[in-house]
C-alpha cells in the first residue's frame, strides 16, 4: 500500500473508531440504567433502615453481563399479564419487624413477547460490536470503512431507540417507587408494620407490635416455655411502654392474649403461688 492510500484511510479509520466509540457509551449507559433498575426493585429491611433503603439506588449487579441483566429485569420486573407470583423472600428470624417489598409490571403477552425480543436483539448487537466488529468489516480500506460506519450509525440509532425504551420503564419504575416512599412514610403505614394495625383500625394481630412484645417477655422470662403473665406484663411496660391493650381496643393483657390467638394462657402453681401463666400457642400435632 503507497503512502498516499494510507494517508486516505485517517480520516475513514478515525471516523469508524468514533462511531464505534459512541455506540460503545451508550451501551454503557443502557447497562448502568438496567443496574439501577434491578437494584431498585426490591426493598427490604427494618423499620429503621426503611428511609436509607428507599432512598439509596447503588447498583447490586456490576458483575452481571448485559444478558444476565436483562433477564433479571424480565424475570424480576416485568411479568406476563397472568403472572402473580413474585420473588420469593426469606425472612430473617431476628426478632425485628421486617418488610420486603416488590416493585413489578405485568403486560400483555404480546408486549412482553415484544420486550423480551428487543432485549436479545440488543444484547446480540452488543456482543457483535465488542467481539466481532473488525472481523465483519474491512477496515483497510476506505470502502470498507465507510460501509462500516453505514453499520455503526444505524447501530447507535438502535441502541438509542432501546435506551429511549428503558428510559422510559425506568421513569415509571421510579414513579411507583416514589408512591411507595409516600406510603411508607405515612403514619398509617408505621401503624401497619409496626404496630399491626391497618389504616381502617383492624388489628393484624400475627404482626401486631404489641405481641411481639410479649414474645419477647416470654422468651427473656420463660420457664419451661411458660411465663408468668404479670411478670410478662411488667417486663413489656419496661421495655416497651408504648405497647399497651388500650392501643389495640383491649381492656387488660388476658384480653390481648385472647383476641390475638397468638398465645395459650394457664394457671399454675409455682413456688407456692397460684397464677396466670402464657406461652406462645403451640401448632396442632397431626393424628
């Protein structure tokens, strides 16, 4: 090749690099985006780390690649109109009031058929510009180069138009998830996990605060599984005055023990003394 022919391909060469560069960028962009994403649909926790949770979006996936991702997404976000399964989610057994929750769209099949089949294409010209650009193309040539620089423009035009599409579900995943903060932030919805009582005054009573409570007496105070109930009682107005019958419509603690279900209530003898004693209720032993 003479000089001058090299000289002519500067010019198409540098042209293709920054063609090929730009669709690269926005290929990372897209992935960042679907990062974010997958880290921001789901929330979990306390109460106490409920606000930082909703606020905080720090990617949970880096070392994913682009296919991997996507089908987090489609797997974990958008579902099939029929589906209403979500993620499973384990709770830990901590003693502390936990939430888990799921951010999720369900379309029609044809949209998702639609959306999956956008995905692979992307994922598909992703791998083909980072793996096997220069083999498909003849860069040493000015023809060859302007054919590849054809390519990479309407590559860019198809991976903006994707990142156009998942700009947008992102914009409605962070709609719903500011819904979700404005919930969670409401006092009706403290009363909910905290305290379990929902906003029309019905007490759930397996999550209600003030079983937790004596839960919690009865495990620091337990003889052989029992508890005596006064001292249950003093033990919870110690550490947990705020959990009182009154505040979920009862009258006395064996009202609560009662109404909740939660809980056996006895009387013994111990150590002389004649008294009311609780344990948690015991499952049913099958025949």
């Amino acid at each position: 090749m003479t000089a001058t022919n090299q000289a002519d391909l500067v010019v198409p060469q540098h042209e293709v690099q920054r063609l090929l560069g730009r669709c690269l960028l926005r290929l990372q962009q897209y992935e960042h985006l679907l990062k974010v994403m997958i880290s921001a649909r789901s929330i979990s926790g306390t109460w106490e780390s409920l606000t930082r949770a909703m606020v905080v979006e720090r990617p949970k996936a880096d070392v994913k690649t682009l296919g991997q991702l996507v089908g987090l997404l489609m797997g974990g976000y958008i579902f099939r109109e029929e589906v209403t399964g979500r993620e499973n989610h384990k709770d830990d057994d901590d003693g502390e009031t936990g939430f888990h929750l799921q951010l999720g769209v369900n379309v029609p099949d044809d949209a998702y058929d639609a959306l999956a089949a956008d995905f692979r294409e992307l994922v598909r010209l992703r791998n083909t510009l980072v793996h096997h650009f220069i083999e498909q193309h003849d860069l040493a040539t000015v023809d060859g180069c302007l054919r590849a620089q054809e390519v990479l423009a309407l590559s860019y035009s198809e991976i903006d138009r994707r990142y156009d599409q998942l700009s947008t579900l992102a914009r409605e995943m962070g709609e719903a998830k500011q819904r979700v903060a404005e919930l969670i932030q409401s006092p009706q919805f403290f009363e909910l996990l905290v305290n379990g009582i929902g906003p029309d005054g019905e007490v759930h009573w397996h999550i209600a605060g003030i079983v937790g409570a004596l839960r919690q007496a009865i495990q620091e105070l337990s003889i052989d599984g029992w508890a005596n109930l006064d001292a249950a009682v003093r033990w919870v107005t110690e550490h947990q005055p705020e959990q009182t019958p009154q505040k979920y419509g009862c009258v006395r603690w064996r009202h609560v023990v009662h109404e909740s279900r939660q809980f056996e209530l006895r009387r013994f003898s111990h150590n002389g003394q004649l008294a009311a004693w609780v344990r948690e209720r015991q499952p049913a032993v099958p025949p």
